[in-house]
C-alpha cells in the first residue's frame, strides 16, 4: 500500500459530523462560488452582510465532537436521570408506545422530516392520521368538532377562555370563572394569559360557580385529585346564565365515563399524551380541543377538513385557517401556528392500533387496579378522600415524609401535595407488582393483601363512578379503528400513509423560512431511551440531573450563539416564544413604571404570527412600511416612533428580513426604537443564516425566541412539535416565566408561565444539544456560510428565468430567496400556485407560497443539501419556467395545460381517457429523474373553496371513496 501522507489525527476527522450535515463538499463549494464571481466564500459573506455586524471571533464553543463521542457523552449524561414507577399523575402518565408505531412513525424520516401538510396533494398521509386523531376526539368527548392538535393543556384551557371571551356575545363580563379542581400549570397558563387579556380569574370550588357573573368557567373532568362528579346540571345552569362552560378532560377516563359533549360542554380540551406518547420530561405532547357545533368556525388552530380534488374524489386539506395570521394578523384568532402534528398522529394510530374495545380495555384495566388499591388503603386504615374516580386517589397520611421516602426506595414516585395529602395515579404500564409494591410501601410488608380476592370481591359491586357519568354511547365506530389491530395490517398501514407524502427522504422541501435541514438520525436516536422517554415532568429535582445538566448546557450554548444573557427553554414553539418574549418585556417595564407603553411596531412584512402575539400581550400593532427594496423605511420607522414615543413598547423585527436580506439599517433601526424608550424583539426564525456570523445581542436586541425546529435541527413532523426558547438580555431575565413545578433555577412566580412543563417539550432538546456538540463552533458558521452560498446560487441559477425580488446592497441574498410570479402571471395566467403543484409532476415540494408577498415564491435551500440536489431543483424551476413561456407564446392554451391541470396522479396516467393536449410523458415524466424515481401525487388538485364551505372535519365513510 503506497503510502499516506496525512497525520493519524486527519484521519480521524473522516468520522466529522460536519461534513455530513453540510451538502456542500469543497469541490462543490468552489465552483458555486466562481459561479457567482466571488473569490472566496469571505467575500462572498463580505458582500451579503453588513460589516457593522459582522461577528469578529469564533464563537466560544468546544470543539466538535463525533456521532458517537456525542451519543456517548449524552448517554452517560442522561443516564444519571432515575427511571421510576411513576403514579405523579397531574397531567402526565405512563404509556406503551406501540413498538409498530414507534418505528415506523416516531423513528421514521418519512413521517417526521415532513412539513405542515400546506401542499395537501403530496400529504394525504398524514392528513388522513391527523383526521383520524379528530375523529378520535370528537368521538372520546362527544363533540362537535376538534382541532389537530394545540401545544400543550395549559395553553389550550387558555384558548379556551379566549375563544369563550370572543364566542359570547350574550355576557359582557370580564370575568372567567376556573373551578379550584385544575391542574395547578393549567391555572397558572390560564392566569399569565388573563392578566394580559385584560380579563378577572376567578377560583373557587366548583359548586360557587352560581355566585359569580363570569362569561365562561373551566372545570376538570376527572379533577386534579381524582374526584369524578356529574357536570350536567352545573353546564344546564351556567347556559341559563350564559356562561360558557370548558372542560378539561382525561381520553382514557372518557372510554368509561359520560362524555363532556353529552352533558352540554362547549368545549372540551386535555393533553392526548397517555394515547401513547412518553412523557419526556414535559412533552412534547398533542393537546387536543373540541368544541360544539356553534363553535366550529371560531376554533384555534389547524382543523383537517375533507374536500374533493378537481375529479371530484374525496381528498383532505387544512381547513380554514390556513395560514390564518397571514391574514387576520392581529386579528387572528390565535397565534398557534407549529403544533404538535407528529405526536396527533402517533395518538390517533393507538386509537386505531387498539380500537374501541382496546382503548376500553386498557381503560377498564387502569381502573380496576385503582378500586383494588383503593380497597386495599381503605382496608388497611388508609384515609382515601375520593368515592369516585377514574385513575387517581388522593390519601390523607400522617407522615408524608416518610412514605417519601419509602415509595421512592422501591422506585415509586407518588405525588406530593403541598397541602401534605398524597395522589397516586394507576396508567397502562401499571402491573399487579406496582400494586404489590405500593401495599408494601404504604400499609408495610405485613399488609396481608390478595390482590385477586379483592377483584374479585369489587366485581360484585359497581365501578366507582357515579351512575350517571358512566358512558353509555359508543366510540370509535368508524371501521378505520377496526381494521388495523394485528401488526401486519397496521405496518402496511402505517406504510402506505407514509408513501403518500412528499419528505426530506425523497427532495429537498425549499420552504422559505421554514429550515427545512437535516434532521440527523444521530439527533434523534435519544429520543428512545427510556432515561430521556420514561421521566415524569414533576418528578423530585434529584433524580433528574441528567436533564437539568444537558438544558444548562444547551442554554449555555444559545447564550453563546444568539449573545444574550439567559434562555427560557419553556416556550413550545416560535409563536409562544414570541408571546413569552413580548410578556417579559411588559413585565420589564411595569417594573420601571412605564407598564403604560403598549405600542408594537411591526414591518409589514413580518410573520403573522408577530402581529397576533403583540394582540395576545394586550399591545397596539403600529404597521411600519417597507422601501422598494424590501427594507424597513427607515423614515417611516423614525416617524412612528416619534410620534408614539411616550407609549412605545417594542418593535419586532425579523433578521435577517423575511424579504431574505440583510438589511443594512438594522442597528440603526434597534437605535431608533431604544431612543424613543423601546424594546427590541428580534423574531430568530432567520437565525439559519446567523449562527456563527452575527448575534442579535450585538447588534441591538433585546430579546429573540429561536425555532429549535428550524435552525436547530428538532425535525418538523409535519406540523409540530417545536421549541421556540427565548434568549434575553439581563435586564429582562428576572421576567421570563416561571412554573409552579420549579426545577433547577427557575423560581416560582404566579401567572408568568406560557406552557405546561417548565422546559417545554424537553425530550427534543437533546436534538439541538447533539448537533451543536457535533458540528462546534467552526461547523455552525460554516452550515451558515453554506446556508448563504446555496441560497445565492438558486437565486443566481434562477435569475435569468424568474425575477429575485430583492437582493442587498451588492446584489446579493440571505439564507433564503423570493422570487416574482406576478409578471408571469399577466403574461400567461400562470400563478404560484400552479407552479407549486407543477412542482410535484417533477417530484418536489413547493417553496413557501404567498409569503411574505402575495404572488411570490420563497425559497431556501438550507446548507444541507448538495450541489446536485440544488442543480435538480433549479433544472425542474427552469423546465416550468419553460412551459409557462410557451403559453405566454401562445403555442399552449392558456386554460387547458400541463400546468393547471397539475399536478398529474397514477390515475391519470393509465385510465383509458387522455384528454389533454400534451403526452403522459410531459404529464409526469419530465424529467431522466422522474423516469428513474417518481414520487407520484395520490389526489389531484384539491379544491379549497369547496372544502370551506362544506366543512366536513371528521373520516369520511367509505362510500364516499366508491365510484358513481
Ligand atoms: C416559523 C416562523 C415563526 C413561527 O414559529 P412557530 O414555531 O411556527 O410558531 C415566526 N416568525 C417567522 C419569521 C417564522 O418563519
């Protein structure tokens, strides 16, 4: 062997993860940037942002670290957490994820690398689960209508008294009434959300709900300690008041009990996390929200809807609110946007996997073990307060302490109260030695229980559950629940969804301001340790030091990357970022005594989501205009801050622009607002193209959220879930939330809390942490160096083809570029829309639609993708690009073509009739690519119109899949 002229340490860097997360090799690199006449990538960079805030230094990171050196630092990091029996409750329980699912969904690419299902063509997949989970919940709590998914419980009770306040017109109170039976994190969301609502929590019991003229209540069904009572007379009364009635509800205790949807609730709402999905330390989890036939047009949130495609087949789509802010903008009913979509989906397929008498079953069993406890108890001269419940006991006992000590000696972790009485709460994972066990822990080693006798004793007597809560309508009827219950069929199942959807496994997804990179499998392999999965959220601070050790490590590390002081991890997506953010900011200056300013300004061309959460925080949105080149108007700026100087709170701006520049005003524009008294909020969806070049704590601002599920790497999962953790200066640190769970550092302050759990969703933290330990400080500054050079190339690619809207001062773009359709369409009658499911016939997902211009593409291209795949993409553009000349040129009809008839399906292809004026061959064949690998569109285009109007949200029967 001839011989080798590196050192053993070169060798070495073979196994770097860098090279593996940037698409873009050398050789690559070097001829895109003599394709765009630059020299080098310096100045490249030198051209496209400013130099007054240009980073100076490397970022102060360790050096990067190998797949494996990184797995086995957080394994032995991680391992230091205490798996327990857990019966905490409160919210979070033990559950089986069905290993089917769990390999082919939560560790599968094909589902969790997807986008939120916007081009429903190529997503029926998940489209069909995310209906499927509707179905669910409208069948577990007897309403109406249901949402696919919200963030968390706490922030869904918090939509619930909006939509309350916004829904009844009948009741002009500004009070709403929460019944002291709540999860204690669910009250406390409730209150930060009153607060700047400007609307009275009331809290009391239950039965005082008479007193008081309120607008709306919520009440929880079974409540925090357990207890099980009948709502019905109490929603008959409130109605007669008009007061709206929530209820907070368990789908496990609903397969047994009356559901709140047939004692007249409004809405129903609950955390769909025991169907399935770990508790990892808070979340992520899909809450779930239903509301009654009244109220199916005011839901917040993303509904799946059935509409037709232009066949006239049944196909599904986002309903309604598709992209919602955009529109409504302040005046959005929520600023939901990341949900939880991935974690619906794997709840609805253990509805489907289990089926009714499955989920009965499970439901039956749970419990059963929890009268035998409680006889047990009960027997053994233990105070068991609740006649009735589900799941969950609540124990006076005399020494808490003490049976601390001993439940957690034999690994069980009961809940706490800080009132000194006891619950424990019985799961799907409970066995007959859990119940063993807790007789031993509690009653002592002589406690001469027969856990067989005692069933059999209780089954001569009714279930503990008042006889008019217990349910008698049936569930889960629909066949989809009946017909995948061995694995076989579900595997096929679960396979055949997947196939219908376009992912990161099949092209690159060029979604402008989404990230769309890579998702390294590496990042997501923690995810099913049972140290990371199996931790209850409320679990006693000393067996979670694994946890609180890798979030003050990744919190360090955004400190670092972003240049702010702290980090909040608990925000669960961009948009609550942005409204934790904007709240910190408020608190800040009440504290000054100049809680008086209430002025946003916001760009018009910012996210939908920026405006929607300034309304959230009780703020004035002042709209600041943009020049001709896509920048803030800087003039326009300074005017409105001098003419709202008194009363201005904050500015949001986006940076790098959402026009895909770096503007060159920025600092001045963070000066301007700051001499007129103001705060600066820097909305870091962008910060793809910052990472290791520039901070926003540098160059002015005072607070940022970051989508971990963007330029950190947590995978979309079609729709959520996210992290949208925010960094602050240190005059705002003492004002980012708190949690009535306090772990670590956190100190508890009421009604400061924007979600859940403390940490948000932790379990997908070690994403982020993995890929900033394996990439260091050189790799991430080279993913956004790489990020810039491939968004200049499309944009250079595509500039002799299309218009790029806006470029920087040398021509140049960010991480992301838009480019113009509305000339193409007055010359052919061609739009975005048509080119997006064009797109598909060539095997690509569209760029981002319509913003932040109507009549626009917006495409970025992440640094994760290589030369070829980026040539690929610009090729299919440039074909398009083609076609569409030939109809300006008039050889083409302009209503009759390969474009709007896009996109083309199977169907088409092989049915007898061939209508069009062009071959199956250009229909969906248009490329060698195409001819080699054909992802093929399973509906074709779906008709938005039709589906809003007829607005069907539940599984359609199988007749209407059957040919006339
Ligand atoms: C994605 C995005 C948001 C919202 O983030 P979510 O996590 O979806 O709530 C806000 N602003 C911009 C610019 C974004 O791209």
């Amino acid at each position: 062997m001839a011989a080798d002229s590196r050192s053993l340490n070169e060798l070495f860097t073979h196994d770097a993860f860098i090279d593996r997360h940037i698409g873009v090799d050398a050789t690559a690199r070097h001829h895109m940037l003599e394709a765009l006449g630059a020299d080098s990538m310096a100045e490249l960079l030198d051209h496209a942002i400013p130099p007054d805030i240009r980073l100076k230094n490397e970022l102060e990171l360790a050096e990067p670290v190998s797949e494996l050196e990184a797995l086995t630092r957080l394994k032995g990091m991680m391992g230091r957490n205490r798996v327990m029996r857990n019966h905490i409750g409160a919210g979070y329980y033990g559950t089986i994820m069905p290993a089917v699912i769990a390999r082919n969904v939560l560790e599968n690419p094909g589902w969790y690398t997807a986008y939120t299902p916007y081009q429903p063509e190529i997503a029926q997949g998940r489209l069909e689960g995310l209906l499927n989970f509707q179905q669910m919940v409208m069948d577990m709590t007897g309403m109406a209508l249901a949402n696919a998914s919200l963030l968390d419980e706490a922030t869904a009770a918090a939509e619930a008294m909006a939509l309350c306040k916004r829904a009844n017109r009948k009741n002009k109170s500004s009070a709403f009434f929460v019944a002291d039976h709540i999860f204690p994190q669910t009250l406390d969301v409730v209150q930060t959300r009153a607060k700047w609502l400007g609307l009275e929590v009331i809290v009391d019991r239950l039965e005082t709900l008479e007193q008081y003229d309120v607008f709306g209540a919520l009440v929880q069904y079974p409540a925090e300690d357990g207890r099980v009572a009948d709502l019905g007379d109490l929603i008959e009364r409130a109605h007669d008041r008009n007061i709206m009635v929530a209820v907070a509800t368990d789908l496990l205790a609903l397969a047994l009990l009356k559901p709140p949807g047939e004692m007249g609730a409004d809405i129903a709402l609950g955390s769909a996390q025991r169907f399935g999905v770990p508790m990892g330390f808070g979340g992520p989890h899909a809450a779930f929200f239903a509301v009654n036939d009244d109220l199916k047009r005011s839901m917040p949130g993303r509904v799946i809807g059935v509409s037709r495609d232009r066949h006239g087949k049944p196909a599904l789509r986002m309903a309604m609110q598709t992209r919602e802010q955009h529109i409504r903008r302040e005046k959005a009913t929520s600023n939901i946007c990341t949900a939880q979509a991935l974690l619906a989906n794997i709840a609805g397929f253990y509805a489907v996997y289990h089926g009714p008498e499955g989920i009965r079953t499970i439901a039956t069993r749970v419990h059963r073990m929890a009268r035998i406890l409680a006889h047990g108890l009960k027997v053994g001269q233990i105070n068991v307060e609740n006649e009735h419940f589900f799941d969950t006991l609540t124990l006076r006992v005399d020494d808490a302490d003490t049976l601390q000590q001993r439940a957690e000696a034999a690994g069980h972790n009961l809940r706490y109260r800080e009132d000194g009485r006891v619950g424990i709460s019985l799961d799907e994972t409970t066995t007959l030695q859990d119940l063993e066990s807790l007789f031993t822990v509690i009653l002592g080693d002589q406690h001469g229980h027969d856990i067989a006798a005692i069933d059999a004793e209780l089954q001569k007597t009714d279930a503990q559950l008042p006889p008019s809560c217990q349910r008698q309508s049936s569930f889960l009827t629909h066949p989809t629940f009946s017909r995948y219950h061995s694995e076989t069929e579900m595997l096929r199942y679960l396979k055949r969804l997947e196939n219908r959807d376009l992912s990161l496994t099949h092209a690159m997804i060029p979604l402008g301001s989404c990230t769309m990179k890579l998702n390294a499998t590496t990042e997501m392999v923690p995810l099913s340790w049972t140290e990371c999965a199996d931790i209850h959220p409320f679990a006693p601070e000393s067996q979670v030091p694994g946890y609180l050790k890798m979030i003050e490590e990744l919190g360090d590390y955004l400190v670092e990357v972003t240049g702010y002081d702290a980090i909040s991890m608990q925000p669960n997506s961009g948009a609550q970022g942005e409204y934790a953010g904007l709240l910190a900011i408020r608190r800040y200056q009440q504290s000054i005594d100049e809680g008086h300013r209430h002025i946003c300004l916001i760009p018009s061309s910012a996210h939908g989501t920026n405006p929607a959460s300034a309304a959230m925080a009780s703020m004035k949105v002042v709209v600041v205009e943009c020049d001709a080149n896509g920048n803030i108007d800087l003039d326009d700026l300074q005017a409105k801050a001098e003419k709202h100087s008194a009363d201005l709170s904050a500015i949001m701006l986006t940076y790098p622009s959402t026009h895909g520049v770096f503007e060159e005003g920025v600092r001045r524009a963070c000066e301007i607002v700051h001499q007129h008294g103001g705060q600066v909020y820097i909305d870091g969806a962008n910060m793809n193209a910052q990472v290791g070049l520039c901070r926003p704590g540098d160059y002015g601002g005072d607070v940022s959220h970051l989508n971990l599920h963007k330029t950190f790497c947590i995978p979309h999962g079609g729709g959520g879930p996210g992290m949208g953790p925010i960094g602050v200066k240190a005059h705002l640190t003492a004002h980012l939330p708190s949690h009535v769970h306090c772990q670590g550092k956190t100190r508890f302050e009421p009604g400061t809390a924007v979600a859940s759990a403390a940490f948000g969703s932790a379990l997908i933290l070690p994403i982020s942490w993995a890929y900033i330990v394996m990439m260091g400080a050189r790799g991430l500054r080279e993913a956004s160096e790489a990020a810039i050079l491939n968004a200049n190339y499309v944009a250079h690619r595509l500039s002799e083809h299309y218009s790029v809207l806006y470029r920087g001062r040398k021509g140049h773009v960010a991480h992301e570029c838009i480019i113009d359709i509305r000339p193409l369409k007055a010359a052919s009658g061609i739009d975005e829309e048509d080119i997006a499911k064009r797109l598909m016939d060539y095997g690509f997902h569209a760029p981002t639609m319509s913003f932040p211009v109507a009549g626009t593409l917006m495409i970025e291209p992440t640094e994760s993708e290589s030369r070829h795949e980026l040539d690929r993409f610009c090729e299919a553009m440039i074909a398009i690009r083609q076609e569409i000349r030939a109809i300006e040129q008039g050889d083409v009809a302009r209503d009759n073509n390969v474009l709007v008839n896009a996109p083309h399906t199977q169907f088409d292809l092989y049915s007898d009739d061939w209508p069009w004026p062009y071959s199956r061959e250009q229909a969906a064949f248009p490329t060698q690519d195409t001819k080699t690998a054909k992802f093929w569109p399973s509906v074709n285009r779906v008709d938005n119109v039709y589906g809003d109007r007829n607005l069907i949200c539940s599984c359609p029967s199988i007749d209407d899949y059957r040919e006339d």
